[in-house]
C-alpha cells in the first residue's frame, strides 16, 4: 500500500501539470481497485493476528473508501477545467481530438501497467520465500525487460513508427503468457507455497494480465490513427501563455517576451540623434516637434487628380518618443503611426508620392 500510495501521488501531481483528465479518471478506478486489494487482504491475514491488530486491518479499506469519495467529488471541476486545455492544444478537429484522446489512454495504461508489474514482482520476491532460486531469478529479471517493453511501446506511438509497434506487439503477447504462466503456478501451489498470498497474489496477476490486454487494445487504436495529424500537432504544438501577471514573474523570462520592432519600421538617424539627448532636452524637443508637425504639413496633389479636392495631407517624420517616425499624427498615437509608415511605403512602391 505504501507505493501504492506513493505512485498515486506522483501520478496525481503529474495529471495536475499535465492537465490529463483520463489519468485524472484512471487514478480513482486505481483507488478503487485499491479498495477492493484491502478487503481480499483482510481475509488473507484474519487468521493470524488478533487484540487491536484485528481492528487495525480494517482502517485500510475504510481509509480508502473515504479518499475514493473526495477523488469522485474533484472529477468533475476537473474535467470541465482541464477540457478547454485539450481544444487550445489540439484545436477542434473531431479526428485529431479523437486520435488525442485515445493516445492519452495508451500512455495512461502504460503507466499503470508499470505500477503493476513492479508490484506483483515485489510481492513475489518478499512475501513468498520458498518459491526457488530460478523463479526468483526469473521476477526479478523481469523487471527491467517489462520496463524496456513499455518504453518501446511509447515510442514508437508517440513517432507513429510501425515496426516499433509490431514489436511492442510481439512483447505484450510474451508478457501476456508469462502472466499465464504465473497464475497457474499460484493455482498449482495455493495449498504450499502460496497458501497466504493466494488470493492477493491471484487478485494482482490478474490486474496485470488485463493491463496487458488492455494495452494491446489501445496500442492497436493508436495504430490505427497513424496518419491523421497529431504527430504533427504534437510537434506543432505551443505552449500556453501564462496567467501569471508579469510582475511575478522572474527578469529573465521576460526579456524573451519583449515584442521586438518589425524591419520596416527602424529608427532612422533624426530619431536616434533624439534618443542620445537628455531626458530634459527629450521633452523640449518633443514640444517643439509637436508644434512643427502642426505647422509642417503641405498639401500634394495625389496621382490621377490634381485641386483642393484630391489633395493629400502630407507631412515630414519627425521623431517619436517610441522610436518610431510619425506622419501627420504629432501626439504619440503608436497605431496610428504605425499604420502611417506601413500606408506611406507601399504608396511610393506604387508611385502615389
């Protein structure tokens, strides 16, 4: 219980920063499971103790029981907060949202066939000491080749590789028979080797015999959707923008988040001889060019007309107190400039000036 426990927490704290609402679902089916586990365990051990012992046994299920009750009350804020997650990362094509959610099972599953394998193979190692050197031997080599299987099998959906998947195929169906293999030497010996754990033992072998299948099952889905974009979106895929206000949030992360000027819109050499004044003479010059972009506007006559009527308002750039160089406009509107440089370029390229 004491890592079954421990994975539930990692676990947790893993579908809260990952934003994974099928973990979320998977962890209190575990928890569940779990309960189930407490109960087959009391009739296990009844026999052999007795006084507060005896009392004790039962505050496990029932400790569980009442953590199964706070996981149903938080699964749907969870779920209806986490799910616009999943839309701004995917977006709101059905087949690839589909694709997503099926390939977040198959990562789940993994994860809890990796709790189960190295449960069952601790609880084989510790709690049953007459089993032989082989079988020992046998488990605890076991553990390692499971661990490469699941990774294999990770990989190879996450890079939509079909001979990787073939291969993960091929292991789950040895782990499936070994499972097999497993369950009729506890059957065989129930009455001497595994006479106390028979139960628990049965219980776990099992649980690990329908992750494998279920892995298969889902892995085999996922083969199914190689080809229709996520591993695109994946590779594709943004984080998204925090909601941290940027007054908590360290220096140096927001020197990166300094939108930078645009090439069309650098500082000619007026504005930069503006910026090496003084903050004192900055604010002169600023009236001052404020009064001259006033005065200095004369009148053209725009291309295909000529009069009052068709004339164009023109007037020099002077300098801005954001570096930019600002048209008609003299009161620091940025957009308004902006728009005024982007307009006046493709103008000349056009021969309206």
């Amino acid at each position: 219980f004491v890592l079954a426990h421990l994975t539930q927490l990692v676990l947790a704290v893993d579908a809260l920063v990952a934003k994974n609402t099928i973990q979320v679902v998977a962890l209190a089916i575990l928890n569940g499971l779990l309960a189930v586990y407490a109960g087959i365990q009391i009739a296990d051990i009844r026999s052999l103790v007795s006084g507060y012992l005896a009392i004790l046994i039962w505050c496990i299920p029932a400790m569980i029981t009442l953590t199964q009750l706070v996981y149903l009350a938080c699964l749907w804020p969870i779920w209806r907060e986490f799910g616009w997650s999943v839309f701004k990362a995917i977006g709101a094509d059905r087949r690839v949202k589909k694709s997503y959610a099926w390939y977040q099972v198959f990562i789940c599953v993994l994860k809890f066939d990796l709790f189960f394998f190295i449960a069952f193979s601790l609880q084989l190692v510790f709690l049953v000491p007459t089993q032989t050197d082989a079988e020992r031997w046998i488990t605890v080599a076991a553990l390692p080749v499971t661990s490469g299987m699941l990774l294999l099998g990770f990989l190879a959906v996450k890079h939509e590789n079909r001979t990787g998947y073939w291969c993960f195929l091929a292991s789950c169906a040895l782990g499936s028979a070994y499972f097999i293999y497993k369950l009729f030497i506890i059957y065989r010996d129930r009455e001497t080797d595994y006479r106390l754990v028979f139960k628990s033992l049965t219980v776990f072998a099992a649980l690990c015999l329908a992750a494998l299948i279920l892995t298969t099952v889902t892995v085999t889905v996922c083969y199914r959707h190689f080809g229709r974009g996520l591993k695109y979106h994946s590779a594709s895929r943004r984080p998204v923008p925090s909601l941290v206000p940027s007054a908590l949030t360290p220096l140096s992360s927001r020197a990166h988040s300094v939108s930078r000027r645009p090439p069309a819109l650098r500082v000619g050499p007026r504005a930069q001889a503006y910026h090496r004044r003084r903050p004192g003479e900055q604010s002169r010059a600023r009236g001052r060019s404020c009064d001259a972009g006033s005065t200095a506007v004369r009148r053209r006559p725009a291309a295909g007309g000529d009069g009052e009527r068709n004339a164009v308002r023109w007037a020099e750039p002077v300098p801005h107190e954001h570096g930019l160089s600002e048209g008609p406009v003299a009161r620091g509107d940025l957009r308004v400039g902006v728009l005024y440089s982007l307009f006046s370029h493709s103008a000349r390229e056009r021969g309206s000036f």
